[in-house]
C-alpha cells in the first residue's frame, strides 16, 4: 500500500474548510481510490454529480475528442456540441418545455434563472418554497432554501419576498395527519400561506420533487397534480428543480416523468455532465423563455467540453434497457432494506424512487437518531468496499 502524499495533506491548511486529511487520487464507475490505495464506494455519486460513474470511458473520448477543436467560446456564438445539446434536452425534457437556456454555470445560478424567468413573466416577485429544501448557496437562493442553517449569519438575507411551506412528508407529516385520512393539506394549506403569509404577488413556487438533501422525501403522486392544479389556478409558475433528482436517477429521465407531471421550467445540472463536467441548463415553455441575454448570463455558461460531455450522456441514459436497470436496481435496494428493517428497530422508514433511495435512522421513540446516524457513516467510510472482501 502507498504511503500518505504529506506534502499534498500539508496543502490542507491553505484549503478553505476541508473535511478529511485524505487524498483522493482517482476514480473508476463507482469506485473512488485515495493516496495510499485504499478502496471506497461512493454511495453518494460525488454528491449527485456522477449519473456515469467516474471516467466513464465514452464520456472522456467524447470530451477528448472535442479537445481537438473548440475548448471554449464565448457563449455568444453558437457552437456544434451546443447545438446538438439543446436539440438532444428538448427530445429528453417533457413536451411543453420548447426552450433551452445554457448559459449558467451550475443548478444554483440555474434555479436563479428559473425564478427570474417566472418573475419577468408574471410581472410578480413573490416565491413559494419548501421546508427542508436545497435550492441552491448564492444569497438568492439561500434565501429560498428551506434549511434554516445556511441563511445563519448574513444580515442581508430574509428580505426577498420567499414563502416557506411545508412538503409532504408523509412519514412525519406537518399536519399531524396519515395517508388514509389526508386530504393533501400540504396543498390545500399553500392557500392560506398565500393569502395570510406572503406579500399575496406569487410569481413561482420552485421545489425539488424529491427532497435529495432534505431527507430524500417522497411526495404521493397526487400530491403533484393538486400542485399543479393550484398553480394553474393561483397563476404562477411551477419550477421542478431536478439538479438532484434529474437524468435518470429517478429510473426516468426525469422526476416530472416519474410522477407524470410537467412542470412550466425545470432546471437541470449535476448529473447532466455525466462524469463530473461542470454544466447546467435550464427548459421552460415558450412564454417563460423571454429573458434578454444581459439579465442571466455567465462565463462558463454553454461550455463547449461540458457540453460535449451531457450530450454523450444523455445519449446513454436515455436508452431504455439503461432506464429499467435504474428502477431494477432500486427495487432491489429498497426491499433488502426493508428486510433489514423488520430486524433492526432503528430503522424507522424505507423510500425510495430508481436509486433516489433513504432510510431514516430513529431511537426508541421514533426521533431521528442523529448520534447513531453518525455513528454508522463513519463505520461506513471506514470500511474497505466489499470488491475485495472474503
């Protein structure tokens, strides 16, 4: 086994906020190998970024072949991997989103382009968003996250005319309810934040359809097409942030698919640049798609190798017998752990959509268990992969 680089561990003190005195070396599909060898499994895909894994290999030729020309351009001219990408994510998006915008540089400068778009359309600035939700870490969308934590310590936050609902969480439901006797009342009650709660001028509600960071949530289906219901008839617009939940992960496309719903704008990042290229877009239905270029609009926005790569990448997962191996596999980790919960009491709750999957970890009472959660991740990440295991 290699020994530590302690040359490169030195460099950590200049590095702002690292997490481990570890260095990661390389990766291959979904193995990860640090310094000195050893092997992980990175059951997080390096945080929803990997829909292919690590150098995927027609993902890299792609992108080595596109070395050969054009590695960047401003995003004022249009370039081939560009074009082919936008024709490629219209084919892939639902069928009411006829418009691309490229030109951002990740899910959070894009789910900013998706309000503003919402704003500029309806004339009105108001914002719906959930509790517990990601949204993004610009001071924008920090703003319209649901996690209290990240808006701690900057004054100038709390003065954007966000309001924050519940989601419908139906393993610890806000509304003190159960599936056979809820009325979907993390719909009906949007109403009253509306109309008691908000400046009343509601331009958009944006909401992952999956809660990735915010407990892997999974809303019932019909808990989407009241939602929509309601938009269309407050009259703003629905925004399907799938940064996480989008190019497959769900054992769709897209999370709008799996629950049969299409959203007015969607943004999409992450996984769309298969094997880590950094790349986000953002697909709207016409009447939303009227922004001028000088109001969202960044450096590395419609990167040509980026965009290379997203469209080998959807070029791969949107093949079916790729699609069902996602759901296959899924089910599959979703009812080991099942069995294992009928064992294990610390196991208070299963869900799971494709390979959007989570387990809560509870004590006797039912409260999450935030000792033993941390706990099993450092057991976790101290344990060899099982490749190599007898």
């Amino acid at each position: 086994m290699k020994e530590v680089n302690e040359e490169l561990l030195h460099l950590n003190e200049y590095f702002y906020n690292p997490t481990e005195d570890i260095v990661m070396e390389r990766g291959e599909g979904i193995y990860l190998y640090d310094s000195t060898g050893k092997e992980y499994i990175d059951c997080a895909a390096a945080t929803f970024n990997l829909s292919l894994g690590y150098s995927h290999p027609e993902v890299i030729e792609a992108v080595q072949g596109q070395l050969n020309g054009l590695v960047h351009v401003t995003s004022t001219y249009m370039t081939e991997p560009v074009a082919k990408l936008v024709e490629k994510l219209i084919e892939v998006t639902p069928k009411s989103l006829t418009k691309i915008h490229l030109k951002v540089s990740g899910g959070s400068t894009a789910n900013e382009g998706a309000i503003k778009m919402a704003q500029n359309y309806h004339g009105k600035a108001g914002v719906l968003s959930l509790f517990r939700s990601h949204v993004g870490q610009t001071i924008y969308t920090m703003n319209a996250s649901g996690l209290s934590f990240r808006r701690q310590k900057f004054p100038n936050l709390l003065q954007s005319g966000i309001t924050h609902v519940p989601p419908a969480y139906c393993y610890r439901c806000f509304y003190n309810q159960t599936p056979d006797s809820c009325e979907t009342l993390c719909v009906s009650r949007i109403n009253e934040f509306i109309d008691y709660g908000s400046s009343g001028d509601i331009a958009c509600m944006i909401l992952e359809p999956i809660l990735g960071n915010g407990d892997n949530i999974i809303p019932p289906p019909e808990y989407f097409r009241k939602l929509r219901k309601l938009a269309d008839e407050r009259n703003f617009a629905l925004i399907f942030d799938e940064i996480q939940t989008g190019v497959g992960r769900t054992g769709e496309m897209f999370a709008a698919d799996y629950f049969g719903v299409e959203p007015d704008i969607m943004t999409i990042a992450k996984g769309l640049g298969g094997s880590g290229f950094q790349i986000a877009a953002i697909a709207a239905r016409e009447e939303y798609a009227n922004l001028e270029g000088h109001h969202h609009s960044f450096t590395y926005g419609s990167n040509v190798l980026a965009s290379a790569a997203a469209l080998k990448t959807l070029d791969i997962i949107s093949q079916p017998e790729f699609l069902d191996n996602i759901k296959n596999t899924g089910e599959y980790i979703v009812s080991y752990l099942q069995k294992l919960q009928k064992n294990h009491p610390f196991i208070g709750d299963v869900r799971g959509a494709g390979l959007m999957i989570g387990f809560e970890i509870v004590d006797e009472n039912g409260a999450p268990d935030l000792e033993l959660t941390h706990q099993i991740t450092k057991l976790a990440f101290n344990t060899y992969s099982l490749k190599h295991s007898t």
